[in-house]
C-alpha cells in the first residue's frame, strides 16, 4: 500500500502535477484508452475530486475522526455565510437542449449542499490513533533514539497553501560522537524547501531547556533562507545550511564525505510521505538543532480548507501560526487560542500546548489566488468549476484492491472497510458482483470468482478482512497485474466482460516494480476498465501514482477527507466527466474586450478530464490583476460547454513561484530520464526535493567544490521554457518509450556514467549487443506470492503490537521472519522481512541486507528488485550491479544478468572496492560456463562464447580446490575474511599468503567488500571459514552488517560444488563462524 507510511526516511513526498496547455490538445485525450466504458469520457480526470456532503454517514465503530473521542463528532458549532456561486456556466453548444444538463438555469454541484444549516458542526478529517505528522526522531542506528527537548514551529498560512518551519533540539546523552538518522514524517503532500543543522545553546544549562525565537504580529520571521538564519544567530553555533544539489551528486558527495570523517547531511526522497536526513556529526553531550522547511496544501472540505498541524510531544514547545485575513472568510483555531491582528495577518502564539493537533480551519474561502514575484511573477489557484452531473450506467462487475501492507495498519485500513462496505451497499442497484484482492508482497483473492452483491456477501468479506494480518512491504504493480488478468479468470469466457476497478491504497511502492510507468502499464491488457482511487489525505499517498493510474484508465481520483465523505465519495464515480478541451485566463476591464494573461499554464494531476465536483489546481507565470478569470472549455461528445470562474481571495505570497515549481516539477519527472535536463534545473531553482535534486549540507565552500557543486544559472533555463508545451510536445513524440525496461537501463548507464568520481566506458561491440536484446530481456516480473498465515490472530501479541504502533526493532523483525520461515517457508519469511523495507523504503544499507537474504532463501526475483532500487539511488556504488547479475543468473534471465555483468566490468571504481574486478570476473565466467553448459540460454551467444575465451585468458586462476568470497552490505565497514588451514595457520590481511600456498586478495577496509580467499591444492583436512567484524562505522551505533559467502570447492572442475551463506555479524563479537569445508584426498 504505501510506500512509506513509515519516517521519511531521507525522502520527500513528490506532489503529483500536471499540466494543461492554454488549448490543450483533443487528440491526446481521445488516444487513451479505448477500453474506457463507452458511455464515460475517453480519459480520466486524474485530479481529486471534492464529492459532495450528505449528512453525516454511520460508519464502523473501528473508524475514528480526528476530534473527540471513536466515533464521535464534537459539537461545536461555527457560523457558516452562505456566499454567491463562484462559477458561471455558458452553453456554447448543446445536443439535445437543455436536458443535456438536467432543469434549465439549475446545475447539480458536487461538494455542495445548498439546504446545509447555519449551525451545523464542521465536517472532521480522520483521526490518526499513529503515525503523527511532524513526528521526528533522530537514530542513531535502527535501536538508539536520542531524546527530543523541545520543539519550535512557525507556519504562515496564505490561503490554501501553508509554509512551516519546524525547529527540533535533541540532546546526545552519550560520550561518544554519532551519525544520525533523522526522521520525520511529514504531512500528505509536504515538500521540503530548507534545512539546516548544528549545535545549539540552552537556555538553562540544568534543564537542557532550548531558547525560542519571541516574534510579534509586527515582527514575524520570514521564511526565506537568509532570515531564518539571522533570526537564530544569537543561539546557534555555526549552523550548516543545506543546498539543492541534482540527485546522484549530492549522494555520492555525502558517501565520499562521511568516509573522510566530516561532517555533511542530506535529506533525499525516498517514496511517498516519507523522509529522513543522515546528520553529522552529533557531538556527544551536546544540544543540537535541526530546522525543516516545508510547504504544502491545505486540505478542503467542501468550501472550507483546513490546515492540520500536528505536534510531537516534547518537554517544551512553541508554536506560531500566522494567517492572511481574507474578506468573507471566517478563520478559526481549535482548540480556541487569543490572537492579535496587524499587516494584514492574525498571529496565534502557542507555548506548551498540551494538545495533539492544531486546527485552522478557514470557512468560505471556496478559491484563492496567490500572487507573487521571483525574478517573474507567478500565481497559483485551487478552485472547483461548477460542472453539470448527469449519472451514467457503472459496470455491473466491479473488483476492489485493499491494502493490507504494514503502513496500513490501522487507520488506513478502517478507512478502507468503510469504503469497501459503502461502495458495495451504494450501488447495489448497478453493481451486481464483485471480488475482493488484498495485497501487500503477495496478493491473494477473497474468492475464486466473482460473487454476488448481497449483503450476505458483504457480512461475510467484512469479517473475512477485519481478520487480516497488516503487515508487509506493498506490491502495487503485482496488484494491479493480477487484477488486469485474474489467474482465476484465466479461459472462462464468461469472464470477459468488463470491469471497474477501485483502489484502495496509499499506491506507495514500496516492493516489486518501482518505475511509475511500468507499474501503470501492469494495469493494461486485461479486462479491467477504469480505476478509481480515494484521497484519504493522510500521510504516505503517492498522489502522482493515483494520477497517473486514474488517467491512464479513464478513472479519477476522489478525497475521502472524512468520515461524511465516505457514502458519496462511493457513487462518484457514476457520474459522467467533461473532457476538458482548453483554458485560458482573461481580465476583463470596463467597457473593453477581455485581455488574456497568464501564460504556461498548468492544472496538477494533468487531467484530461474532470468530474463533477472536482477541485483543481492551477499554476502559471504572469502578474494577474484582481478581476482575473480562469475560462475553462469542456465537451462530453458533441455537447460543448464554457466555465468561467473568477480567481477570488487574491493573496501576495512568496508560496506562489514554489506552487509553480512544483506543479512543474512533478510534470517533468513523471516523463523520467527524458526531461532530465529540465527537472533538474527546475528542481534546484525552486527548492523542490524529489527525483531530480536533493538537499545536501557539506563543511565549506572547498567541500562543494569538490565534487563540482556550485551555483547554476538554472534561471537561465527556467526563463525560456514553457514546461507546459515542453510537456505537451514530449508525450505526443515519446509514445511508447516512456516505462521501456530496455531504454531505462541505458539510461542507468549514463547515470552511472555521470557519477562524480566514476569513471564508466563500455565498449561499443559490448553495448551494440545490450542495444540488440529484446526489449523483453530487459523486464523482470516477479513471481506471485501465496503465503501459508495471513490472519492477525496467527501473530504472537508482541509482534501484532510492534505493527500497530510502528515499533519498529530490526532484531525483532528478523527473529519473526525466521520463526515463519522455520514454520511455514520462505515466502511468509519474506513479508515478515518485507515491514522493515516498508517503514524505511529509501534505506539503501536495508535493501541490500534484505535482497541478500532473499537469495539465499531463493526468492531471487524480489531480490532483484530490491538491489535495483539500490542501483537507481546509488548509481556508483558497484557491489549493486555484481548483485543484480548473480540474482538474475539465480531467476533463469541470462541476458540481463550478462549485461549487469559487463555492467560491473566496464567502471574504474574507487579503489577503496579492493580487488572488485578480479572477483566479478570469476562469477562472470562461472555464468558464461553455465551458458556454455547450455544450463542457461542467451540470446547473444556468440557474443558470450568471445566473451568467456577473454576471461578465461585474463583470469589469474584457472583451476583452484577452494575458492572462497564474501561481500556486504554496509559501506564504511572492515570485515576481515580468515580461514583457518588443517596445519593451524591462519590466512587473513595480516598473512595473505600461507605455507600451504592459500592467498588472501587486497584487503578492503571502507567499502562493501569484496574479499577472496584461493586455495590451488589443497591439503587434506578441514578449513574453517570465519569472518571477523574488525570494525564498523564508528558513527553508527547498532546498524547490522550482513555478510553473503561463496564457497567453491572445485573450481574449474566437473566437480565443482557451491555453498553460499549470510551470516548477520554481532555488535561486540569480532570472529563469525561462516563454515567448514572437509578436503580428502
């Protein structure tokens, strides 16, 4: 379900935009797919829709809503002004008349109720019983946390968009001096623009108590970079402020740093909703700061939009909230705080506040404009058009994909009963039936077929699911495959009907297939039609994977806020969506014709089209004056339709050019490595953490240099390019390159190719015959799992409790998996494993440990996607691709492992990676002797019967009685192989070359690994092979470090035989028995 419903865990969480041209082109939305039902739109609206607000539905006793107590509603009451529509409706053409629309002069608005009352009490988002936002902590390792002091938030809300500044002080009580991982969960949609780190001062030595920042309505700190810092001089000890670096070079940069022991950070994005920061060093007893900022969305509920700031418990805290007074909207604070006016803003002042969660809530904004200047003027607006609803005939077969990964345990997934029950119970009239697939690392069906729409059938799948174990990674692409092409459904005509499909999930990826476009197109080729998402605007929802899905398949994606959402939010999908055909902005002026300004315009999402109800976000560049109209043209068929909806509730903002650089942002990293040379300017100059850049924290100006960081007139670029045609023109000429397993591993190789500090060169006959494979070779679809226990009432309590509250102990987890493994096999091994990849799914050090493990449990195509991840974040770091060779070559795929083999070959790595060449070339030639052998087959083999005659010309050895190697999986990391001959002599880095005639390679003392221990002729007797744990990353405190061992007895023989182990090597224990080997002669 979602990628990273745990920490952010040095990623950020990408708001997914799109964009829509000032005449957006009819053609590419009548080329998606026909497969659409012919009675919806030809393409779906991939923005959230607002659905309307019915009284309050009764939902299950396990939901809960944000204020109060389970269940309950508070009962409070504000004054709602009803104001005038916003929108003005102009019929340019129509087929049928008037009852194309339903009454004349009237339109059915979703999101609106006109008969709502006065007094009644505003609608909650959900309670969060876990996983608050803001929530930080800072690790050191995966066991110790170092203690939280205290917390100091400034947030500056300017109409639907909100900038926060979050000041965390923690303390290391230790002597000794740490690496650290800092944590953080932001809110959905968050996007870090700023941090910085360093030491700071106490207010009260005895107390440890931090000093805060005092600012009046007439004095508030700015949040640009500069002022942040000049209002924390007086207490902040020589603080290191982060720069946006392009991706790749600020993680080399920081790896290579660490090594020389100084002190960098680096806050990276790593999947939907989740973020962490490596910092360093934190000096032992010390008081330390880290400062984030961040901006997001506010959430709406109908017309109102609510900012939710939730608070971490600390010792002492502040917390400032400053709000735009906005004509006819009625700003309110719970719990209820004092206030003061001035300039144009309301300050509320908060210190020590015992509650959870702040709530400002601005009734009646209904839409904004934020206007503001960088180098140009830019504005950003959200605004629902008032679009007619006409409900169509829905698909009288429908399947529901339920998320049972860990991260939805348990908010999500009572979310999710609810509205697995509502849509069923809803549209009983339409949808006669129906199947059910849960899903986390494997996917399991309800049943074996589609079953009837009774309420029998949902009493039943009900109790079924509220037994379910959430636990597990989540396998969006295996998901939606199987739910494309049922296995069960597989030769039964009577299956070949249509069907909808509802997704509820967060769609974070946190297994199996990672690239967005590849994951999209598992959906096509099968009987599925559209797909409808639900925004539940919780934390970890990769709103761009919803997007992307719902438009590829003529769906949408709908917010479920709250609790009153659910039964609308259920039917929404019935209703018929308006294509939209163009927009422009005008201004009309007294007497004369309207002026058009605003140009590059772009709605996020790039939807196609839009449901009724839908609210929109839309961006753009130019200095629009009050009275700014946006005109929207729609069509469903030959009916036409203009909407025109004034841009109220201007707002000057400094949020409005980094609403436009995101919005841009994610347009061109949804097209991948074909907008590079955009998104990464674009990225860097407003401050947007993704894909394309990171935010890097290095000593000096020597440092930067260094590695060839220094500043980038990206302005240059951003200034001459209009991202919304870039885009336009880019997916009417990419077609069916975009998701090309085959273009994006040449891609890989210009990425490590660009690597600072690699050098990468293929040769061209080798790269001629990588160009020349299938596209097929290139894919790597990983088996479906079946585990034996998937109910909650199979776990032990302990572990059902470390789920449901995210403690997440890597010991603990490791212990479980091998308690199923030992019970029940491997695949329910694998997704107890799997929890720790989903609460930290950018943890590289994490992905490799578990992809070793899944090797030697056989499972080698999860694996491969696991080290593939690695490779795509840590492109020069070679022990990845000499991993990804021995997983294919494991699965059976010899032409992509031959290519990640040569791959590995073609780089001149750091010296620190010891005599990596010398042992990949074993394994290489141990491959093309199975190709030989005819074990494997390969489509370029005449290129491998070459490539083997060279190897086995360069390889040193050419036959050995035993041949030992080992690789890990944690950098800056000395493990020493030692292997113990009969006669008593040990061979290791001190005596590398033994009487017996043994031989020790280089020994390497920073990076992953590898060491090779050869043996010609061996002695009769036994070796014991052993590993000692020399030393580990002093800044570390208990990270593990994994060892994978291969031992070959008969090398070069018909003879030979192959052991391969993991050993998990102990804090505090130096030597590790890995084995013994019995040589007779």
């Amino acid at each position: 379900m979602r990628a990273l419903s745990g920490w952010f865990w040095l990623t950020f969480l990408l708001l997914s935009f799109g964009s829509v041209s000032c005449q957006a082109p009819k053609e590419e939305a009548e080329s998606k797919k026909e497969s659409a039902q012919a009675d919806r739109a030809p393409t779906g609206a991939a923005n959230e829709q607002s659905v309307a607000n019915p009284a309050p539905t009764s939902v299950d006793d396990e939901l809960t809503l944000r204020n109060g107590e389970e269940g309950a509603i508070d009962d409070g009451e504000f004054d709602k002004e009803e104001s005038a529509d916003e929108s003005k409706s102009v019929e340019t053409e129509s087929s049928g008349g008037q009852e194309a629309f339903g009454i004349a002069g009237k339109t059915e608005v979703e999101g609106k109720d006109t008969d709502t009352k006065k007094d009644e009490p505003p609608k909650k988002t959900w309670k969060r019983s876990q996983l608050v936002p803001n929530a930080s902590k800072l690790m050191v390792g995966d066991a110790l946390e170092l203690p939280l002091e205290g917390i100091q938030v400034n947030a500056d809300v300017d109409g639907s968009r909100a900038r926060v500044l979050v000041d965390f002080y923690f303390f290391n009580d230790h002597d000794q001096q740490f690496e650290g991982d800092f944590k953080l969960r932001l809110p959905n949609g968050a996007s870090p623009f700023f941090l910085a780190f360093g030491q700071t001062v106490f207010e009260d030595p005895k107390s440890r108590q931090p000093t805060f920042i005092d600012e009046t309505v007439d004095s508030l700190p700015a949040m640009d970079e500069g002022q942040i810092l000049t209002t924390r001089e007086r207490t902040w000890q020589e603080p290191r402020v982060a720069r946006m670096v392009q991706k790749e070079k600020a993680a080399q940069a920081y790896a290579d740093t660490v090594r020389r022991r100084v002190d960098p950070a680096l806050l990276e994005w790593s999947g939907a909703g989740v973020f962490s920061a490596k910092v360093f060093p934190i000096a032992p007893n010390q008081l330390h700061r880290v400062t984030v900022g961040y901006d997001l969305e506010l959430t709406w509920i109908d017309d109102d939009a609510l900012f939710e700031l939730a608070l971490p418990k600390a010792p002492k805290s502040r917390v400032s909230i400053s709000v735009a007074a906005l004509p006819g909207v009625d700003v309110k604070l719970q719990p209820e705080t004092q206030y003061k006016e001035g300039n144009g803003r309301r300050l509320y002042q908060l210190d020590d506040t015992t509650s959870e969660t702040l709530e400002v809530r601005l009734n009646g904004l209904k839409s904004d404009l934020l206007v503001g200047t960088e180098q140009e003027p830019f504005f950003a607006s959200s605004f629902r058009p008032e679009l007619p609803k006409m409900e169509v005939a829905s698909g009288s077969r429908a399947i529901l994909l339920v998320d049972t990964s860990m991260s939805a345990n348990p908010d999500q997934f009572n979310i999710w009963l609810a509205m697995m029950e509502s849509l069923l119970t809803e549209n009983r009239d339409t949808l006669g039936s129906f199947n059910v697939l849960f899903f986390n690392v494997e996917t399991h069906w309800w049943k074996s077929d589609f079953v009837v729409n009774d309420a029998a059938s949902v009493a039943e799948l009900k109790a079924y699911a509220q037994g379910l174990a959430l636990e597990g990674a989540t396998d969006l692409g295996a998901a939606l495959r199987e739910a494309a092409k049922p296995r069960w459904s597989v030769g039964d005509p009577s299956t070949s009907e249509r069907w909808d499909v509802f997704l509820l999930s967060d769609a974070a990826a946190t297994w199996g297939e990672s690239d967005a476009s590849r994951i999209a197109s598992a959906y096509e080729g099968g009987n599925a039609g559209a797909l409808f998402a639900y925004n539940t605007g919780m934390s970890g929802t990769d709103r761009a994977m919803l997007d992307q899905l719902a438009r590829n398949s003529g769906g949408a994606v709908f917010a479920v806020t709250g609790e009153s959402e659910v039964a609308v939010a259920a039917t929404a999908h019935r209703a018929r969506p308006w294509l939209i055909d163009g927009m422009r902005v005008e201004v009309s002026s007294l007497g004369q014709a309207p002026q058009v300004q605003g140009t590059d315009l772009m709605l996020a999402g790039r939807p196609s089209a839009l449901f009724p109800g839908q609210r929109v976000t839309l961006v753009g560049r130019g200095a629009l004056t009050s009275g700014a109209t946006v005109r929207l043209e729609f069509s469903q068929g030959s009916v036409k339709k203009s909407i025109d909806v004034p841009l109220a509730h201007m707002v000057f903002s400094g949020l409005a050019a980094r609403a436009y650089g995101q919005v841009a942002v994610a347009q061109l990293e949804e097209l991948g490595r074909f907008a590079t040379e955009y998104a990464v300017p674009y990225a860097r100059h407003f401050r947007v953490t993704g894909n394309s850049a990171s935010l890097l924290m290095l000593e000096t100006e020597e440092d930067y240099l260094r590695f060839d960081i220094k500043p980038e007139d990206d302005w240059a670029l951003v200034q001459r390019t209009q991202v919304s045609a870039l885009i336009r023109d880019a997916i009417a000429q990419l077609g069916e390159l975009l998701g090309d397993p085959r273009a994006d591993f040449l891609d890989l190789l210009r990425r490590i190719q660009d690597t600072p500090g690699t050098q990468f060169a293929m040769n061209i006959e080798t790269r001629k015959v990588i160009e020349g494979l299938p596209k097929d070779a290139f894919d790597v679809v990983a088996s479906m799992l079946e585990c034996k226990s998937r109910l909650a009432s199979e776990l032990g309590q302990e572990h059902a409790n470390r789920l449901a509250t995210r403690d997440i102990d890597y010991q603990a987890f490791v212990d479980e998996a091998q308690r199923r493994f030992d019970k029940y096999g491997a695949v329910d091994a694998l997704r107890a494993l799997s929890s720790l990849i989903e609460n930290n799914p950018g943890d590289t050090v994490l992905g490799r440990d578990i992809g070793y493990q899944l090797l030697q449990w056989g499972a080698a195509d999860h694996a491969y996607h696991l080290f593939r991840r690695v490779a795509e974040s840590r492109p020069g770091e070679p022990q990845t691709y000499h991993a990804l060779a021995l997983a294919l070559a494991q699965l059976g795929q010899a032409d992509l492992a031959m290519a990640f083999f040569e791959v590995a070959l073609a780089g001149q790595w750091d010296p620190r990676f010891g005599e990596f060449r010398q042992i990949v070339s074993l394994d290489y030639l141990r491959f093309l002797q199975r190709v030989q052998r005819q074990e494997l087959k390969l489509n370029a083999a005449q290129f491998a019967q070459q490539r083997l005659k060279e190897l086995q010309r360069d390889f040193p050895i050419q036959a050995a009685d035993l041949l030992v190697t080992i690789a890990w999986n944690t950098d800056r990391t000395d493990v020493d192989l030692h292997v113990m001959e009969p006669g008593g002599e040990d061979c290791y880095f001190s005596n590398r070359d033994t009487k017996l005639g043994g031989h020790l390679t280089q020994d390497v003392t920073q990076g992953y690994g590898p060491e090779m221990y050869v043996m010609k002729a061996a002695a009769a007797g036994v070796y014991d092979v052993r590993v000692k744990f020399f030393a580990s990353d002093a800044n570390r405190a208990s990270a593990r470090t994994k060892v994978y061992a291969t031992v070959i007895e008969g090398w070069g023989s018909d003879d030979e035989k192959v052991t391969e182990k993991v050993v998990t090597l102990e804090i505090g224990k130096e030597m590790h028995d890995l084995l013994e080997v019995k040589v007779v002669k």
